[in-house]
C-alpha cells in the first residue's frame, strides 16, 4: 500500500518488541496488584498496544504528549524506563512522579511526557495550551493528545477541538475507540458513534484507522501528523481497537460478552504482527525467543528497581505544594 | 479608535510619580506594563479583544498589542484555563480572564485538579505560572446567578494563591506580584470597584503577595476584611469614631496566604476581631480567619471574633432585598455594639 | 487471594475452573472469585500442575491466604516472589506538622494568659487573678486553678472576714467540684495496712525527754518522713498528672492536710520532705498550721504538694481513704493509734498500731507498686532513728 511505512525488518523487529514489552509489563502489573505492590486503581493496556507504539513512531523527542490514565503503554513507547514506571505504581520516590502520582500520573517532562490525567477530558484543555505556547513560540512540534471514545462526551472534548481549529493550533487529537468508557458502549452514549465526523462540526480534518494493526496506526498518524506540522490546524484521528482486559483491575466485566472479547482476540496485534513478519519471512523462532526474553528480562529489571526503591521520607509532605523558591 | 472616549482623558496626574486612576485603569496598566515588558504574557479571555473587556479593563490593548497577545475565546471556560495551564507548562505566561467567578465554575476541574495539583502530582517537574483574574461580588442587582463572592472556596486549595486587591495601587501591584509568581494566581477584583479611584505609584513594585495591610490604626477593635468590602468597613470605622470607639482595619489582600501574623499582632492590641466578608457565613472565608485568631490568639481575646457575612440566601434581585442580604457598614457597626455590649 | 479491587481485604472463591492435577500456564483462568464489584476472574501467573486445593467453594477467605498450591514444572525456577516491603509508618510529628495550628504570638506584657472560662470562674469566686500562677501550657490559668485557689481561699480567709453564706457556699461548691472531678476522671484503688508503732512511739517519747517543750516532735512528723522517704522507693506515687500522662516530680513536697476551725481542710506542701530533718519538719509544719489557720498561706503553698497526707487520727476514726487531689496521684491517710492485740515473738500483746492507707491513681501505679510504698513506709517506721 502506498503511504505505509515499508516492511524494513529492522523497523518491524522494533515494533514487535514495543509492543511485547508493554504486554509483558501490563501483565506483571496485574500480578503485582494481586499481591498487593500496586494499589488503588490500575488500567492494563493489554490489547491496544498497537495504539501506542504505532502513534509513537511519528512523534519526535520536540513533540508534546498528553495521556489519559491508561498510559502505561504511551509511557514505555515514549521511552520512559520501565523501573521508573513500575516505581511509580509502587509509590517509591525513584518512580517518574516521585511516587506520587502512581499509575494513573505518569509524568516525564524531559520527555515532554505531561501525564497521566485521571479525569475523563481533563488533558484535552492543556495539550491545546502546549500547543498555543509552541505556536506562538514557533516552536516546530506538534502536541499529541491522547483520549478515550468516553471523553467525546465531555464538553471539554468539543470546547477543545473547537479551540484547536479556530486558532489553527498544532495538536493532533488522538481517539482511543476501545468501545466502551468503562462500562457504559459507545452505542449507548453517543447519538453519533462514528467519531471521526465529530471533527466535522469544527470543520477539523479526521482519519480512522485499524488500532490493531500496527503499521496501519504508523501509517495513518504520519499522515495526520504532517498535516498538523504543515500548519494546516489540528487533526482528529480515531483509532479503533479493544481492551482485552477489563477496563481496571477491579471490573467484573459485566457489560460485555465473553464470547465479544474472544472475537477481539483473535486480532491480538501482536499476533496480528507476528504473523505478518513471519509471512515476509522477516521473523524466525529465535527472534521471537529473543524479543521475548529480552522483555522478560527488562520486566524483572524493572521490578528489581520497584523493590530496591526508597520511600519519599513523610517529612517531604508539604514540598511541591507550591515552588521551593517564591520571589 | 477613541471613539468611545480614551480612559486616559480620566487621568490626572499628580505629583511626583503618582498618578491618579481607577481600579480598571490600574489593572489595564499593569497589563500594559506585562505585556511591553515580557513578549511570554499574553491575555485570554471572553471579549477581551473585540468588545474591549466586559468591565472595560482591558480596552485599547488589542489595538495595542495585536490578536496573538490577546486573544477573545469562544464560551468555553473550561478549555480555555484548560489551556492557560497548557501555554504556562509550556513556557508562556498566561493571563486568563474569566468574565466573573460565576463563571469560573465550569474551569473547577481545570483549576483544582490540574492547576493545583500539578506540581504535587508530578513530584515536583511541573509549575503552572498562570494569572487568573476574575471579577466577582454582588451589590449591583444581578440576582443569583451572577453575584457571587467564591473567594473561600478557592482558598481552601492547596497549590494555588488567592488574592483580592481593594485598591487601585493594590490592583495593579498583586498583579504585577502574580506575574512573578511560579505557582498559579487567582486575583479577585469586586465588580463594584472598578470605577473607585486612587493614587498609583507609576515605577510602584509588585505589593506582595502574603501580606496584609492596616488601613485605619485603632486601639479598641479590629476590623479584617478584604476587596469589595473594604470600603463598608472604613465606613463602619468612621462611623464608630464618632462613637469614640476606636477601630483598626486591616485590609487582608491576600486570602491564600493569609497573613496571620498581621491580624494576631492587631488583636494582640485591640482584644476584639470582626471579620467582614462577603461569602456566605457557614464555611466562609472569615471563618477561617476566626479560627486562626483562635488559635494563635485565644489569650488576647476579651470577646469572640465575630463575623458579619452575607445571609444564606441565594442573591435576591430587588435593591432593598440585596442590601440586606449583603455585609453593610450599618451591620458592621452593629456587630461592633453587640461586642462591646455584651462583653464590656 | 489475590487482591482484586482497590481497598479489598477478602473474597468468597466461587468457583474453580481447574482441579487437581489439571495442568495450568501462564495467564489461565483458575478460579472466579467474588468481590464487593462483583465475580472476577482469578487468573495463574505460572505454569504448572495443581496439586492441592485448600480452599472449597463458597469459602471468604482473606486476601493473602493460600488458595491452591501448583507445582510448577521442573526445571523452570520461578522468581521469588518479591517480599514485601510496607511503607515506613509516617512519623505522626510529620502528619502533624502539615496541619498545624498557626504559632502563638507571645501575649502582650502586662497581660494575664488566662482562659475565658477561668476569667469567668474567678470573677464569680471573687479570686484576684494577679495572685495567681497557671498549670496550663505555657503557664496558662485554666479552670482547675480557679478551683485550686478558691478551696484554699476559703480556709485561708482571715477570721474578721466572715465569708457570707453565698460565698462559702460557692467556695463548697469549687471544693465539691474539684472532689467530684477526681472521682469522675481518676480511677482510684485502695490498700490498706496495720503498722506496729511501738517502736516509733518509743523512741518518740525518748527523744522528747531531750527536748524543750516548744521543740517537742509529734509522732505525725514521723509519719509524714516515713511516707517521704517511702516515695523514693516508689517514685511514681509522687508524680503530676498532665494532660494524658503522669510526669515524674523531681522533688517531694508533701501536703499536710490540716483542718480549720468552721470546717474545711487546707493541705500545703511541705517542701523537700524527704532531705528536711524531723525537727526541721516540725517547726514548718507548726509554721503551716499557724499560717493556715489565719489565712497566711501562700498560693505556692498550695500548688506545690506533689502528695497529700491526711490523718483523721484526732477525731478518733481508725482508717481514712480519702479522694486524691489532682494533679496528685495518690493520697495517703492515717488513722488514730489504738491498742490491738499484735503477736510479737509468736506471744500475743498489746502493741500501739496505726492504720495506713493508700488511695492511688490506677493509671499510674497498680496495687504491687502501691503495695511496695505501704511496706516501705512501714519499715521505715520500725527504725525511727533512720527517719
């Protein structure tokens, strides 16, 4: 297909690594919540990875980020180091927020990383404000806002894309369509469900792509993306996909079928890319083994970090509330 | 251009570097002043551009300094602090005019979940230097929905500074403080006194933020209170000195921080506190004042604080209804007697 | 039991997918659980087989307890699981810190720190503030002070001062209030014990012979040295109660209780009754009862006893038990000497003896602790030449 990124096997190998090691931290998240390392509420990404790591690739260190609360995915793709995060979600000071935020505030700002946002909307506001301080500093980047097909329904949502298209502004809207905002189905709350037209009433340029597949994520963002650094405003892109897992840990999953989460499956992405790489040719046995293990190995790393890291002293409380210098 | 009648034809200028203006000629000179002096301020707001400022503030400075610099939002307040916070993490500094405080409830989320809790959430990497300024306060026949003194609620939140200026040097002064501020400022201006003039410092330093400032000496009571209700309270003071009662007001200017130590220093003196403030009595603002008198003063006291607020009613639209439900020097003065009687 | 939702602390395993010696890997489904949010899955994070089930359907265990034991494959070493780590307890000084009430300005010179309800109290009692000192935090004059001084007030006033009936009717009042405090707030035990005074008696009247009339000892100085000395052993008996806890006093005032005539009882300090000698004590004490009995004492006087001995020997009462006076934690009585059949030598006689007792405050001392100042005093009292 014209447009799509070639299948250079270097890219691709790199891709399916992205994509396992978030796999492979979500699910030792999970364990880790069970035995009670990780507490308060975790959101697994398990399923959409292609999202994320697909996104990424047509971001540059320069470019802004803003997340919801199921960002571990975004985090890892975005480089942030997997101890860190897992740091994080253990509340240690050596955590990416200080440990103070936990899984749903992951925060990086040398990565430009800016959260993490747990209220549903909240993020949309602020990655317009990156990208008017970016425009009227001319600064070349774009800023990629990162939401749910549940924050459609908030005002923020139209106030945003609205903002964003009057005043041209650098921000590439990403819609994560997984179906369901926590257990309520996009059918049920939104009168128009196909999200890419909601662009329309602000007369924005939008895309759909499979969020399953992701070379097909590359594709479509790389192109929205260079709309948006062209000068031509902000671009929605919908990017359909699924959650494999509940929407948090603590979610019997009572308003979908099991038999609908099993058809899901059976596009896993990694597998999905798995397959194609093989096909190519690109992709033996030993490679696989290879990524996997080198995964695995990062994943314990990370949680040898967890574990070896100190507790912020509670005499820090205070510090933070305001800047430790006031003119 | 000045068709309308330039706002400089108002100004007398007086000797020395002190200039006589209006409350909104102050603020529209310290956002003069911001916006020449740094190219990263730029103004945000409901028809702050176009229609010249809601409450004529910031008239004259989009001819001034042009769309990029202040720039008219949709009706969207929400997004529009929202996006102040964003321009403020990414290195601008950000000056958000939302119309009044009865506004800025649709930008709660924004405020206290983003731009005060940041820099906590964060372990320290982010800091939101935005200003936000709103107009707010009844008195002037705008019924319920559009007379409301929320200053305590938004005092009540850790990671942002409150700050309600009572005078035209004090607008134009904690403005200029707000601006340097890291950490997000909200500045309370009482819709009622735009029009009040003053004499302003034109090279005036920043006022600081934090501080108090006693705006009538007295020995036998104090008077705390802060912006739209500074002017009933030196009233009330007046009124009480030909009585012979001899009050002190303090003016707070700042609710978050909130200068105690000025305030226990005055009851240290004086034995008697009225605070005067123009939210709703239970969980106002001057409650917390008294309890901090309570706490630091309890010894000093020779009567409780007493607080004359407005009555938990939401704002009635007829003249003599709205009076009565709002702070008046009469019922400041009265609070005094009441002290004084019961307690002698 | 794996914790599944956010404040869990135990589930109802519900069902089991698996059984023993079914295999399981990495990710299966092993059993359904129910929470407060509802059935959720409870998936394996390793492989291998199930050898035991521990838990049966329908079971609420709490989470961390051992559902199955799976034997996992050999040769695949599983990780250790990593130990677990809780968070330091936060220091409650630091929690305490962040919501600390604004520091207290120094009052003004010149003005009292006095609470309001104290102020109140004093004016209703007619107590002039400037005579007194405050046992609140920082010196500060609190109720109990008001009380302190209005029962001493009411024995001290001079005789051409008659109180008029409402006013010794008020100082009852504070007197009766302060009583009726102790009993609410201190849970008081009680011991008892007969010590033979033979030989103190003995050696009493000795002494005298060497002495002129006016110097003479009263065998009630005998017994308040003995109870001195007896607190060193047992020093928590001369403790303050403050607040939540009882602070050790440094030195031993003991307050003799003395009537007055027209009713009430006074008890001020004899300071360092333990390092005064037994004629120095009796020239105090006469000093005290003189000076009680004219209205002469000193408010310091008053607030200084760190125990109180009271003896109701001269009315003829054999035992007293009487109410501690905070913030005193325990009060030592004394009865009249009788003759009572004692066995001395497994020969019964006739031995002057006293009864001693102690009311203590039980959050301070228990019956052992109180048992072992009752035994000491009684022992010192065997060598008064010691005393």
């Amino acid at each position: 297909m014209t447009g799509e990124p070639g299948l250079d096997r270097g890219h691709a190998l790199d891709l399916l690594r992205q994509m396992v090691l978030i796999r492979r931290f979500e699910e030792k998240a999970a364990e880790l919540y069970t035995l009670g390392k990780i507490r308060g509420f975790l959101h697994l990404y398990i399923g959409e990875e292609a999202v994320a790591v697909g996104t990424m690739q047509a971001l540059g260190p320069d470019d802004n980020i803003v997340a919801t609360y199921r960002e571990h995915g975004q985090a890892l793709a975005r480089g942030i180091p997997a101890g860190s995060l897992m740091a994080e979600m253990y509340g240690k000071a050596s955590g990416c927020s200080g440990g103070r935020g936990g899984s749903m505030h992951f925060f990086d700002v040398s990565r430009r990383f800016y959260g993490g946002h747990a209220i549903v909307g909240g993020g949309l506001p602020i990655a317009v404000g990156l990208a008017l301080a970016d425009k009227l500093r001319s600064r070349a980047a774009l800023t990629a806002c990162f939401f749910g097909d549940g924050a459609v329904a908030e005002g923020e949502f139209h106030e945003s894309l609205n903002l964003a298209a009057l005043w041209k502004l650098p921000v590439l809207f990403l819609c994560e369509n997984n179906l369901y905002a926590m257990g309520t189905a996009l059918s049920q709350h939104q009168a128009q469900i196909d999200i890419r037209r909601k662009a329309d009433a602000y007369a924005m340029p939008a895309d759909v792509a499979d969020g399953m597949d992701v070379l097909a994520v590359e594709a479509a963002t790389r192109r929205a993306a260079a709309s948006v650094r062209d000068g031509d405003g902000p671009f929605l892109l919908e990017l359909r996909t699924y959650r494999f897992r509940a929407h948090s840990m603590a979610d019997p999953e009572l308003y979908r079928a099991k038999q609908e989460v099993e058809e899901w499956k059976t596009r896993d992405p990694i597998a999905r890319h798995v397959a194609r790489l093989r096909e190519a040719g690109s992709l033996g046995d030993p490679d696989l083994t290879e990524i996997e293990s080198g995964v695995a190995a990062e994943v314990d790393e990370a949680v040898r970090f967890a574990e070896a890291g100190p507790w912020e002293p509670v005499e820090d409380l205070t510090r933070h509330v305001y800047a430790a210098v006031t003119p | 251009m000045g068709a309308r009648g330039g706002p400089d034809q108002a100004r007398v200028r007086g000797g020395d570097a002190m200039t006589k203006m209006t409350y909104r000629e102050a603020i529209r000179e310290g956002l003069r002043e911001a916006l020449s002096g740094d190219p990263r301020v730029f103004l945000m707001g409901e028809d702050v551009g176009r229609y010249g400022g809601s409450f004529k503030v910031t008239y004259g400075l989009l001819e001034e300094f042009g769309p990029e610099r202040v720039r008219d939002t949709p009706l969207s307040e929400s997004t529009f602090v929202g996006a102040g916070i964003g321009a403020a993490l990414g290195g601008m500094r950000p000056i958000v005019e939302i119309m009044t405080v009865n506004f800025s409830l649709l930008a709660l989320d924004q405020i206290l979940n983003n731009a005060a809790t940041l820099r906590h959430m964060s372990g320290g990497q982010l800091g939101v230097p935005l200003v936000v300024r709103m107009a707010t306060g009844g008195g002037r026949q705008l019924a319920a929905q559009h007379s409301h003194s929320l200053e305590g609620w938004f005092a009540h939140i850790p990671g942002i500074k409150i700050v309600a200026p009572a005078t035209p040097a004090d607008a134009k002064g904690l403005l200029l403080a707000a601006l340097r501020e890291p950490d997000p400022v909200f500045i309370f201006e009482h819709a009622t006194l735009y029009a009040v003039e003053g004499e302003v410092d034109d090279g005036a330093a920043p006022v600081a933020i934090g501080k108090a400032a006693v705006r009538r000496t007295g020995e036998s009571v104090t008077l705390i209170t802060y912006g739209g209700s500074l002017g009933k309270t030196l009233q009330a003071a007046d009124q009480l000195a030909v009585e012979g009662i001899d009050a002190e007001v303090i003016d707070l200017r700042s609710l978050r921080p909130l200068d105690s130590a000025m305030v226990l220093a005055s009851v240290a003196k004086t034995h008697r506190a009225v605070v005067v403030d123009e939210g709703w009595r239970m969980c106002s603002f001057a409650a917390e004042v008294s309890a901090q008198i309570m706490e630091g003063g309890f010894y000093d006291l020779d009567a409780p604080v007493a607080r004359v607020c407005s009555a938990e009613v939401p704002m009635p639209y007829a003249k003599h209804m709205e009076d009565a439900a709002l702070p008046q020097a009469a019922t400041i003065v009265q609070a005094v007697h009441d002290m004084l009687g019961a307690h002698g | 039991m794996p914790i599944l939702t956010a404040d869990m602390s135990a589930g109802t395993l519900v069902t089991w997918r698996k059984k023993v010696g079914d295999a399981v890997k990495r990710g299966d489904i092993i059993a359904e659980v129910e929470t407060d949010k509802g059935l959720i899955d409870v998936e394996v994070f390793t492989g291998g087989t199930i050898e035991r089930i521990l838990v049966q359907p329908g079971a609420m265990v709490p989470t961390g307890a051992v559902l199955a034991i799976i034997r996992e494959e050999a040769g695949i070493l599983p990780a250790p699981p990593p130990t677990i780590s809780s968070p330091p307890t936060p220091a409650p000084a630091a929690a305490g810190r962040a919501t600390q009430a604004p520091p207290q300005i120094p009052t003004a010179p010149g003005r009292q720190r006095i609470s309001p309800l104290a102020r109140k109290l004093a004016s209703d009692l007619g107590i002039d503030l400037a005579t007194l000192s405050g046992t609140g935090p920082g010196g500060v004059i609190r109720r109990e002070d008001i009380e302190h001084a209005a029962a001493a007030r009411m024995d001290a006033a001079p005789k051409e001062q008659r109180p008029s009936l409402d006013r010794s009717a008020r100082f009852r009042q504070a007197i009766g209030a302060a009583m009726a405090r102790s009993k609410r707030e201190v849970p008081h035990y009680y011991l008892s014990t007969t010590i033979d005074m033979q030989p103190a008696l003995a050696w009493l009247a000795e002494e005298n012979l060497k002495q002129s009339v006016t110097d003479r000892l009263l065998y009630g100085v005998l017994l308040i040295k003995a109870v001195a000395l007896g607190l060193r052993e047992v020093p928590e008996l001369n403790s303050v109660w403050r607040g939540a806890e009882a602070v050790p006093s440094p030195a031993i005032h003991v307050g003799v209780a003395i009537s007055l005539r027209g009713g009430g009882l006074v008890a001020p300090a004899l300071h360092d009754t333990d390092r005064r000698s037994l004629t120095e004590l009796m020239q105090s004490f006469s000093d005290l009862v003189r000076r009680a009995r004219s209205g002469g004492l000193r408010s310091s006087e008053l607030s200084d006893p760190t125990i109180t001995v009271t003896s109701l020997g001269e009315q003829g009462v054999e035992s007293v038990f009487g109410i501690i006076y905070p913030p005193q934690v325990a009060i030592v009585g004394f009865g009249k000497i009788v003759q009572r059949p004692w066995s001395v030598g497994g020969e019964v006689v006739s031995r002057s003896v006293i009864t001693a007792t102690l009311s203590a405050d039980h959050r301070v001392s228990d019956g052992h602790r109180g048992g072992l100042f009752l035994a000491s005093v009684d022992r010192l009292l065997q060598d008064p030449a010691r005393l």
